[in-house]
C-alpha cells in the first residue's frame, strides 16, 4: 500500500510541511498549518511539531527556549504527582514493581488499591501464610498483589484486599466444611506456621523463601525433637504437608 501523509515517518512530515507557506503570515486564518491542524490528529501533531522546529530553527530571533525538553518535564511531572489527585506527591503507591509504581498520595492509595495487612488476612479471613505467600511447596498458586509499607520502624506486608478474598473463596471453598470452624482454621494457620519453620523459611517480598543454611540447635533441651536433625526436619514437612494436601482434596 503506498504511504498517505498521515503514515509517513513524523520527521518526513515535518520536513515536507516546511514547504506548505507556513512563512506566510498573511495566510491567516486560513493558514496551511491551522488547516492540516483542523483535519486529523496525526497532522495537527505534525503541525505542532513543524511549529516547534521553526521555533527553535529561528531561536535568535523568537526568543523560544531552546532548553525545553517536554520528556524531562513529563517525567518531572510523574514523579512528582499523584496520578489520580494531580495534587503534589513524590509518595509512590505501595503495589508497585519495582519501585516503577505509580506516584500515588496515601488518601488516593487506600481509595485505589484496597489492602489489608498479613495479619489481618490471616486473623480475620481464616488463612494461612503458606495459602497467601504462593507459589510454595503446599500450593502452586499465583502470586497476589502485595507490597512492603514502612511504619514504624518496620516494614509491613500489605496484600490487594480483591486478591485475599478471592484466595479465601478458593482456599475454603477446597476445605469444605471444615472452612465454617474458626478453631480449625486457626490450627491450620498455626500448622502452617509450623511447617514453615521446618522448612526453614520467612516470608519476604511477597514469597516463602526456603533458606539453605541452618544451624542445627546447641541446646537441644528446648527444641522439639523434629527440629534438632536436617533429617527430621525434612520428614516433619513432607509428612504435614501431605496431611495439609489431603486436608484441602489434593
Ligand atoms: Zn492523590
């Protein structure tokens, strides 16, 4: 197909509009430039672009700063603002990636991306770490939303609320009846938690992380016997997950 003017390169465009009489002042109001400008997106941005290279082309005699660079000042903007209030805030949003999240002001935060804490999902909702720290060993699930807020002193674990009670419905949903008992839900959490120290974990960014390093305990006296050995740490998980798994239907 052969090119029309709007799929020509910008810089194409540009270099061909200087030869359309934008010279001319007196072509106003009907001006070449405010006509292609009235006729499509793609030629009103060439017309603005051709207007900006005869601005700075000219610069000794229009006065245009030259120094204009609009992607710094977007960026400026970016970091600077709450994408959602446009009012002044270099706060970024807790559920980011990488530290390339939003810039986000705590009022639009809360408003944008409901969230609770770990300890409220695990308290209120009936779950455990291994249900709402996935993919681990128990189960290879997605990862939710999640983010570390500093408060305090100490960072917290925030989880996306949509995302909990999602994990909730699914999770209950596998363990049936047993789902509408508290106490059996808060034995599970802290059967969990167990299994989890065996395997030697802690939770970071998000995850269960399975450390490799571990010195086994001087005084034994006051640990539990599947803790003291490699061996018996690895039985003890195997062996309660795969109760875990049969718990659950799997
Ligand atoms: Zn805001």
């Amino acid at each position: 197909m052969p090119p029309t003017l709007d799929t020509l390169p910008a810089e194409l465009l540009a270099h061909i509009l200087q030869y359309a009489d934008i010279y001319n002042p007196d072509a106003t109001p009907f001006h070449p430039l405010q006509c292609l400008a009235a006729t499509t997106h793609c030629l009103r941005d060439a017309a603005e672009e051709v207007s900006r290279l005869m601005l700075n082309k000219h610069a000794k005699l229009t006065k245009f700063p030259r120094t204009v660079i609009y992607r710094a000042k977007w960026l400026r903007w970016l970091n600077t603002s709450c994408w959602f209030c446009k009012k002044t805030s270099q706060r970024k949003a807790i559920f980011q990636d990488e530290e390339r999240g939003p810039t986000c002001c705590a009022k639009c935060d809360r408003a944008q991306f409901p969230k609770m804490t770990m300890t409220e999902a695990i308290a209120n909702h009936g779950l455990s770490k291994l249900d709402l720290f996935t993919p681990n060993r128990l189960l290879d699930l997605p990862t939710l939303t999640n983010g570390e807020y500093f408060v305090m002193g100490n960072f917290s674990t925030m989880l996306s609320k949509p995302d909990v009670l999602a994990r909730k419905a699914y999770i209950h949903g596998l363990l049936g009846e047993k789902a509408k008992d508290e106490g059996y839900l808060r034995r599970r959490a802290a059967a969990h938690e167990r299994i989890i120290k065996h395997m030697n974990a802690r939770v970071q960014h998000g995850r269960v992380h399975e450390r490799t390093s571990f010195i086994d305990p001087v005084d034994t006296s006051k640990t539990t016997a599947s803790m003291r050995t490699p061996e018996g740490r690895a039985n003890y998980v195997t062996e309660h997950l795969r109760r875990e798994r049969a718990a659950l239907g799997m």
